[in-house]
C-alpha cells in the first residue's frame, strides 16, 4: 500500500529508486544471512517470490495512474529520448560537500556553478547529513560486526550509482527503466538513509561496549541530537528565501488587466531567463524582492493561480504532436539583444492556439503593447482566433513542412481554413467563397475543463475545431451521436457537422483512466478482504 502510495504522488522516477534500493537491501541483506548459514536457500526465494508479489501488488492498486501514465509515455518524446539519461550527473569532486554542503559554493550568494547537464544542480546535489553522522561512520569500520558491515557495501555501490556517466555502472542506466530518467543524483536518498542506519548502528555499538557510557544514554543522545540540529542550521537557518506574505501573493497588475477582458482565450508567455539569470547567478537570492518582478511575467505555471489559461508551459513529459507544434514556433521566435520578432508563421500558429495576449520582457516588433508592468509588457496577436472555430474549408498536409508552407502563405485563411491529416470522409459541401456566401452561428454552452458543447447552425457543411489538445480519451458527439475525431492544426481536435442545427459536444473519458480504476479497486478490496481475514486469524 505504500509503495502504491508514492505511485500516485507522481515522481515515478523517486518509485523506482524507492523499490530499487528495497530489492538492494534485501539482497545484501540475504547475502550475509547465506554467508552466516542463518537462512536456506529455499527461503531466499521465498523473501525474493514476496518482494515481487509486494511490488506486483502495489502496481494492481496503482494501476489507474499507472495505465494513463504508460499511455502518456507512448505518446511523449520520452520514448524516443535516449541522450538525456546522462544529463545532470553527481560530479565526483562533490563526494566533498558531505564535509561542507557550500564548499564549490552557495546559491543564495549566486557563488555556485552556473547548472549545466555535465554538473548538475545544487539541490539535487547535496546530500549533507551533518558531521556527527560521519564521525560515527568512520566509526563504524571498528565497532560494527561483520553482518552490519553489508551495508557499507550498500553505501559504495549507491555512491556508484549516483555518479551517473563519472561511474562503471553507468550501464545501468541504459536500461529501462532507468532509461526514462534523468538525475541519478536523485539517488542520493538512498545513500542519506544507509549513512544513518550506519550511524544508528554506530551508536548502539558504542552504548553495548560501554557500560559507563551507556549509563547516561539518554543524556548522550540529547547531547548528540543537540549538536547535530545546531550543525544543521548553521548551514541551512539563513539558506532560504523569506518575504513578506502580502508583497508575494498580491495579484500581479497584468493579471488584474487580464481578468477585464470577458473572452475565451490564452496567453503566450516569453520567459525573461536572461533577466532572471543576471540577478540569480550574481547575487542569488539575497534580495529576494528583486524577484518580485518577475511575478507580472507568469514564469512557469503561476497562471494557474489565477485562472488564465496559458499555451506554453513546463512539463516532463512532451507529446510528439506538441513538440511539432513548439519547433514550427520557436523556430520563428527569434530574440534579438534589445528586441524579440516573432514571424507570420508563429504569429499565426499562436492565434489558432487561441492566444490573444503575449507577455515579454522585451519589446516584440510589430505587435501593438496594450499593458507594462515592472518591465514586463503585454502584447495583443492580431491573429488571435477564438476557442472554438467553425471551419467552412479543409486542406490536407502531410508534413510539417507544408504546415509551414501553409501557414506563411497570403492564400491560407486560418479562421475559415483547417489543416487535415486526412481527408473528410463522404460528401462535404464546403463554401466556395468562405469569407461572404456562407453563414454560421456558434454558441458555446458549456466550458469546463474536460467538457464542451456548442450550439452549431449553418448553411453548409464544415468542421467545428476544439483548440484543445488532440489526444486520446476524447469522445465527440454530433446531436448525440458519436463521430470521429480528426486531428486538425497538428495537435488539436476536429468533427465534421453537416449544415443545419446541430449540438456539437467534447468530453473527456479516457478508457485507460476506467480501465485502470476498476482493476484498482479490485485490487483495494482484495487486500481488504486479506486484511481482514489476517485480523481474524490472529484473534
């Protein structure tokens, strides 16, 4: 059940180190055990066949998380991605900071390296536990018997592990599902915790071998938990930022613009790094009210908390489709040293994303600035185009090549045009002059995450395109029937509605989310059920 737990909390890459260094123990631990003649071989496979069943266990009851995940890593960039797995290493040099955390240098003060993939990043690579935990380390080689001694070689081959691409277990790493991730470092969990089971034993040992000692063992312990929390906050006390709460969580001035507008849209965001970077790298964050501008800039995804919806964002996992999407635009993003331009071809695609405002921290050429705030302006894109389009005429593209050929070109009409990887199956009377002989009226009634309907009625035929994502789980109905789905404009979804009145729905209902659901909570009463009886048993 906890292992199913840290399932859903979402860092599946912490899931598997956790159930890695689980299996490690127990095989280090089992190999003492057969050296001392403790345990036969036969219960080795036992405790083996067990942890596997604990584990095959622990994924039933995670499977609704487990089987959208698995259909999401299909999809991603992730399963084609193979460079990255040796990006963000545990530089061997850094063994050192387990003396001094701040000893290549602190972030607060902007001293430490600037993070790059062959370095890593300082909170991913610290793993200070203080000096008494060392010290009782160290002692450790001569006070703890033989058997205690396993986990040494535990501690050896997870700073191993850890060194990523430095180490000759770097092999390791090519295999799924290792594979998927970055930052072996974040392994150093593992490691924290065998220097303080080490230390843990230490002690005990010292307690067992000597009486005067362990008279006052309470007062040793008090002592030693005293010295190592001062330790710690002598290093730690002043290391993170504090503001004040109001300064922090008053609504940014291009927000409260943004609310005034009553349309359906979203905002592009173009992130002021270099700005950001000039102050972190050179003064970290000794002023942290020097950062404060950068809350008008809605880095990251701080839109959520105010409930405008953003185009760009940060995630780990990339579609294959949105990652088309994102060359084609920052491929006509180009920043300059004093301005930024952004092409037809981006200006385009950013009004079929239905982004009607672009924030910047440097001018943009040719677009029209309607708000500044704390150097930080926005801009309107003439090509916005609403949430929900009725397109009166297709044309099928085949490569991105053509999207972009199409999308520079003075003929393409993205409000009344869009782009099929397919052609629409059966009769389709489209508009021969889109733009005056055909009429249309949509209405959309219902807008809530994971649901649309619109109200259709025209006088010919078209296709109604939703600017959200196209991915799987969506179902569409026409009058309550349900259509295919076409994926339109690369990553977004499309139907084809036949002139006339029509009640045009999107909903969210992914089978994989179901499927995984039922078999959890199958599995949740299976081991209810075997609970219980335990219980019972015992009783």
């Amino acid at each position: 059940i906890l292992v199913s737990q840290q399932v859903f909390v979402g860092h599946q890459q912490m899931t598997v180190y956790t159930i890695f260094a689980g299996f490690l123990y127990m095989i280090g631990k089992t190999i003492i055990n057969l050296n001392l003649k403790k345990v036969q071989i036969s219960k080795v496979f036992n405790k083996i066949l067990v942890f596997f069943i604990i584990i095959g266990i622990a994924s039933l009851l995670s499977l609704v998380i487990l089987i959208p995940s698995y259909e999401l890593l299909k999809l991603s960039t992730r399963s084609v991605m193979e460079l990255q797995v040796s990006w963000y290493p545990f530089p061997v040099k850094h063994l050192l900071t387990f003396l001094d955390p701040f000893l290549f240098g602190n972030p607060k003060y902007g001293t430490y390296p600037i993070i790059s993939e062959h370095w890593g990043i300082f909170w991913e690579n610290t793993g200070y536990v203080g000096i008494i935990p060392l010290i009782l380390l160290g002692l450790s080689l001569f006070l703890l018997k033989k058997p205690s001694l396993f986990l040494f070689g535990l501690l050896l081959f997870s700073l191993l592990f850890i060194l990523g691409k430095y180490s000759p277990l770097y092999f390791i790493h090519e295999f799924p599902p290792f594979s998927l991730f970055r930052v072996p470092s974040r392994f150093l969990f593992f490691v924290d915790l065998l220097i303080a089971l080490l230390a843990g034993y230490t002690l005990r040992a010292i307690f067992i071998k000597s009486k005067r000692i362990l008279q006052y063992e309470g007062f040793v312990v008090i002592l030693l938990i005293l010295i190592h929390t001062i330790n710690i906050f002598y290093y730690f006390y002043n290391y993170h930022p504090v503001g004040k709460v109001d300064e922090w969580y008053q609504t940014p001035k291009v927000i409260e613009y943004l609310k005034r507008d009553k349309s359906r849209f979203r905002i592009f965001t173009i992130d002021n790094t270099s700005q950001w970077n000039e102050i972190f790298l050179k003064e970290g964050w000794r002023h942290p009210e020097k950062y404060l501008q950068f809350r008008e800039a809605m880095i990251g995804h701080e839109n959520f908390f105010y409930g405008i919806p953003k185009s760009n964002f940060y995630t780990s996992f990339v579609t294959k489709r949105m990652k088309a999407v994102n060359d084609l635009l920052f491929g006509d993003i180009k920043k300059e040293k004093n301005d930024i331009r952004i092409g037809t071809n981006a200006a385009s695609l950013l009004g079929i994303m239905n982004v009607k405002y672009i924030l910047s921290p440097l001018p943009v050429r040719d677009f029209e600035k309607v708000f500044e705030s704390n150097g930080i302006s926005l801009y309107k894109n003439a090509h916005f185009q609403n949430r929900v389009i009725f397109a009166r005429q297709y044309k099928k593209i085949d490569t991105l090549n053509d999207v972009k050929n199409t999308l520079i070109s003075r003929e393409f009409d993205p409000e009344n045009v869009v782009l099929l990887e397919k052609d629409v199956q059966g009769d389709f009377i489209a508009c021969d002059d889109p733009k005056s002989s055909c009429q249309v009226n949509l209405n959309i009634q219902i807008d809530i995450p994971g649901h649309l309907v619109v109200n259709v009625n025209s006088d010919r035929d078209g296709i109604v395109v939703f600017s959200d994502s196209y991915y799987p789980g969506w179902e569409a109905r026409v009058d309550n029937r349900p259509v295919a789905i076409l994926a339109a404009n690369i990553n977004q979804k499309a139907v084809v509605v036949k002139r006339g009145k029509h009640i045009v729905s999107f909903i969210y209902q992914p089978q994989t989310v179901r499927l995984g659901a039922t078999v959890s909570a199958i599995g949740y009463l299976v081991v209810l059920i075997a609970l219980l009886f335990l219980i019972r048993k015992r009783h």
